[in-house]
C-alpha cells in the first residue's frame, strides 16, 4: 500500500517536473526569438522592392546589392547583422529617401526602398546643377536618368545651392512651399517649365506652351497669382489665342497687367 503511494507521488513529481521544464524551453525560444528578430542570419535570399513615383527609376537593384555586399554579410563567420545597420547603409545611398528591412518567413530578407523624388533642378549661374527634392535637401543628379521637373535659373540660383537657404530663410520657404504646388498639380506641373530667379529674387516663369514671360514676383500669395493666370489662360487665351501678349505681370494685387 505505502509502495503504491509513493509510486503515485513519484509520478505526480515527475509530472510536475516535466512541466516545468517544458516552461522552461517554451521561455528560453521566445527569449531567443525576441533577442534575435532584428539579426539578419545569412540563409535566405535578399529582396528588393523600389518604390517609383511613376518616374524615372533612380536607385538600381545593383546598387542596393552593392552595399549589402559591402556589410560581408555573405560571409560565413558571420553568424548575424543588426536590420538597424543594415537600413543606416542603404540610406547613405543617393535617391534613397528610406529603407526598411525585414525578414519574411522564408528567411529572406525583404528591402522596401522609398525612392527620393525631385520636384525641381536648380541650375546655377555658375554652371552648378543639383535636384532638390519636397523638403529642399539638395539629392544631386543621376547619371541615369533625367527627371522632367520645373528648372530653377538666373543670377538668383546659387543661392540655392545652400540647402540651409531653403530651410533656414523666408524666402527660400516659401519658394520651397511654391515649388511644391507645382510639382504636384498636373496642371501646372505640365505647364510652367522654369523659374528664372533675378539678382532681386523675383521670379520671372517660362510657360511650356506660349512665349510669354510670367512676372510672379516674390514667392508670396501664389495661390492668387496661380489664380489669376487661370483666369488669363481661360479667358484671354481661349478668345484671342497664343502669344498676343510678351509679359504678363501678376505682381500686381487685384489685376493682371498684359503687354
């Protein structure tokens, strides 16, 4: 009798014992998991997905390619690499405006690239020549492609050359926020082809189709000024046509001045 009681609390014990350490297993795996889901395990493939903007594509596949190489994460004694360092790398690359990596569970690891995408190109007096994108970082040019944006020239560019210029003055704000209007309105992202900054800052538009030269004046109340020049377009270009006036001045509160 006693033997069968100890036997049924032996096994109780070693039931008991068995739970735990299979608690113990089940922790230590998610502790595994949770400590190494940010480490890249050279075992999988790597996949690349670029975001386009419907434009010209800027960051290549090789390049991404490049970079990963570069980490030697191709290496065998290479038991892992931090997502972190890996995204910090890509992001040096030109056009890239962010990288995020991840793994699937294929154990690939999974590159979704946001392409930079200029909104205009700054061409200096000098001769110097740079893309800057929305928020007015200069992104250089690429050797692959052209993007079709407005150009901004005259004596007044190289100013712009300067990346604080446009985040650290009025000015180049407001320019900056202007740009942006353009280079997101079908409309006038198709129409208006240049800027021409003169030595005061005013700016002087080339339209994509008509001769005339478009006084906007200081970068300030474009909204009404890009109102105006609707109405010009709607009203005194549908009635008597194309290239009547050389200037039409739109500095002016309340009126568009034509000769």
């Amino acid at each position: 009798m006693e033997k069968n009681k100890f036997y049924k609390q032996f096994q109780s014990q070693k039931g008991i014992t068995g739970i735990i350490v299979l608690l113990v297993i089940i922790a230590i795996t998610i502790l595994y998991t949770v400590a190494n889901k940010n480490k890249f395990n050279n075992t999988g493939e790597v996949v690349i997905n670029v975001t386009n903007y419907d434009a010209p594509r800027f960051v290549e596949d090789t390049e991404i390619k490049d970079a990963i190489s570069k980490m030697n994460l191709d290496r065998k004694e290479m038991d892992a690499i931090s997502i972190k360092d890996i995204e910090q790398s890509l992001n040096d690359i030109q056009f890239v405006r962010k990288a995020e990596v991840s793994k699937d569970l294929k154990d690939n690891l999974v590159i979704d690239i946001e392409q930079d995408r200029p909104i205009a190109r700054v061409v200096s007096a000098s001769g110097k020549s740079t893309y800057i994108n929305k928020e007015g970082k200069l992104i250089g040019l690429s050797k692959k492609y052209a993007a079709r944006v407005v150009l901004i020239t005259g004596r007044g560019a190289d100013r712009l050359l300067d990346e604080k210029y446009w985040k650290d003055t009025v000015y180049g704000r407001n320019l900056l926020y202007f740009v942006n209007k353009l280079a997101n309105d079908r409309f006038w992202n198709a129409q208006i082809t240049q800027l021409d900054l003169q030595p005061d800052m005013s700016i002087t538009a080339f339209p994509q189709i008509g001769k005339e030269r478009i006084e906007f004046g200081y970068p300030i109340d474009f909204n009404q000024k890009l109102g105006k020049l609707k109405v010009y377009y709607n009203t005194i270009v549908s009635s008597k046509g194309w290239n009547v006036y050389n200037k039409i001045k739109l500095q002016y509160e309340g009126q568009i001045v034509c000769n």
